[in-house]
C-alpha cells in the first residue's frame, strides 16, 4: 500500500485530504503538532497514522520523514492568516519557510523519489490590473502582505528543491477555498459563526469587515481533490498550477446569501478595526493549465458549500 504524509493533518484542509486519501486506499500518515487540537480528524483518527512533530525542529522532521519514507508528500501545514500576518510578519517568515525547508532536506536524503506538493497561494499575485484578470501563473507576482511573501518563497524554494535537488515537486497555488472546518478568523466561516450565535438569540449584529473585495472561492472538498490529482502523475514535476473556480464574488453578496439562510434578526455593523491595511481589490483564477493536465474542474455549488459551513457551526456551536 502507498503511504502519504500529510503536514497540517488536523487543519482545514488537512482534514479534508486525510478523508479523501482514505478512500483513495492509500495510508495516510500526518504530521501532528503537539499543542494543536484533533477535532477536526476525530472521525477518522483509528484509520491514520500520526507523529507528534514540530516542522520547525530540524532534527524532529528528519527522524519522522526517515520513519515513514512516504510515497507521497501533501505540505499544508502552514500560517495561513494574511490579516494576522502583518501583526507579526517575523512569526510567519519564519514559521513558513523554515517548516519547509526542513522537510524538503529531509526528503532530499531519505526519500527523494516521493512526489511532493508544494501549497502557494493566490495572494502571491497581489493586486491585479483589470487586464490581467483572469489571472494565469504566468502574471506577475506581488504579494502585498507577509503572508504572501512567505507563500512566495515557499513557492519558489520548492522550484529550486526541483532543479538543485532534483525532487519530484509539483507546485500550487489555490485561490480561496472555504467549507466546514475552517477557522473563524477567516471570512466565511466568521460570519456562519457570529449568525450560529446570533441565532441563539434571536437577533443581534454581525461585525464585519471589508464588504467590497471579491474573491475566487472553491470548495475545500473539490480543492482536496485536486491536490491529489497533482500528484497523479499527471503535472509536470517542477511546474506550477492555479486552482480555483474561475468565478468572483464579492464578499458583501456572501453575507447576503449567509443571511439568507437564517430565520434571526440580524444587522450588520462594519468594523475598521477588521479592515487589513491593504487587500486585493478583486481577483479571478485561470486554472485551464491544470484542467488540461488532470481533467479537474470544481463541482459542488457556492450555495451548498455555504450552508454546509453553517450547518457546521451550529453544529459546532450545540456540542459546545
């Protein structure tokens, strides 16, 4: 049986991966750091594998890579707030680049015939020109927040594990993606959990932030999919793939459309304090190059995907 290493199997998307690799008949190993919750794994925990490590520990990374010797490799585990990133942009810097650097060396000697995936994101591109939208990967870079310089160089560090090392690494850069399980820190989910509590209530306000950006959202459970597909066999080792929908929304209808889904008498407030110090006015993915390569497109709709993520947080909230 192939095994698969999973870093971040207990975040948002991690979780989502692990169940798909299962069904997939692969042994699905994961990274757990010690001091982050299972919750989001708790179902299906008796089916995986997991080693206590923390990315940042050299040594840690280095013994659990030569223990598992993994068939394939699925590097999520990573800050991933740009909002929180300019409060601390050291901690991101570091954490992000060192984590994977450690695990690219310990690849390079222990199993260096893995096919490894690198996560970018969509906040590499920054602000885009009306005319470079939608955006392929050949437009210019400019991250415009410390979470995407780290995305960037952990980009680019998997280009150059590539050529100087010769791993077998296949690049993505994933544009919104968003379900259950997602931290409240980010959008969607922060909205479905302020009207899950609002519900209790009856009525109450929503604090929001910037309604007017537009974003590329996806579905985590099509978003894992094409993780997997990336490592078919089926992507140019070394080469970089968007991934998303191909379709923009604005952040003020998703509210309207989370809103919609509840009985409570809601108002909305608007918070500068939630506004980011700069923010990509709108964005749109072309993820053709990886539809010609694998034959994925996005199937679940943006209205299921947001009432499955507040049926989630009600849930959430209840067993709380």
């Amino acid at each position: 049986m192939k095994k698969a290493l999973i870093t971040g199997i207990t975040g948002f998307a991690g979780s989502h991966l692990a169940e798909l690799l299962l069904k997939e008949k692969l042994a699905v190993w994961g990274f757990h750091h010690p001091k982050h919750p299972t919750a989001n794994i708790a179902r299906i925990q008796n089916h995986l594998k997991l080693l206590p490590c923390d990315l940042l520990k050299e040594k840690e990374v280095t013994k659990s890579v030569k223990i598992i010797k993994p068939d394939f490799i699925f590097h999520l585990a990573a800050a991933a707030s740009a909002a929180q990133s300019f409060k601390d942009p050291s901690a991101i810097l570091q954490n992000n680049i060192e984590a994977q650097i450690n695990l690219l060396e310990a690849v390079a000697k222990y199993t260096p015939d893995a096919r490894v995936l690198v996560i970018g994101s969509s906040e590499e591109y920054g602000e885009v020109e009306d005319t470079s939208r939608p955006v392929t990967e050949g437009t210019a870079l400019k991250p415009h927040s410390p979470y995407a310089i780290s995305k960037v160089v952990q980009d680019l560090l998997g280009y150059q594990y590539y050529l100087n090392r010769k791993l077998k690494i296949v690049r993505v850069r994933p544009f919104n993606h968003i379900g259950p399980r997602q931290a409240p820190d980010f959008v969607v989910p922060s909205f479905a959990s302020q009207i899950a509590i609002i519900e209790k209530k009856g009525k109450g306000k929503i604090k929001v932030g910037n309604l007017g950006s537009w974003r590329d959202f996806t579905d985590v459970r099509d978003m894992v999919k094409a993780y997997f597909l990336a490592l078919s066999g089926k992507c140019s080792y070394g080469d970089v793939y968007n991934i998303g929908s191909g379709k923009a929304v604005q952040i003020k209808e998703i509210l309207q459309k989370l809103i919609s889904l509840s009985s409570a008498k809601i108002k909305v407030v608007v918070g500068k304090s939630r506004f980011r110090p700069v923010d990509t006015r709108k964005i749109i993915c072309d993820y053709s190059k990886f539809t010609r390569a694998t034959a994925w497109k996005p199937i679940i709709k943006l209205d299921q995907t947001l009432s499955d993520t507040i049926d989630y947080e009600r849930k959430r909230l209840q067993a709380n």
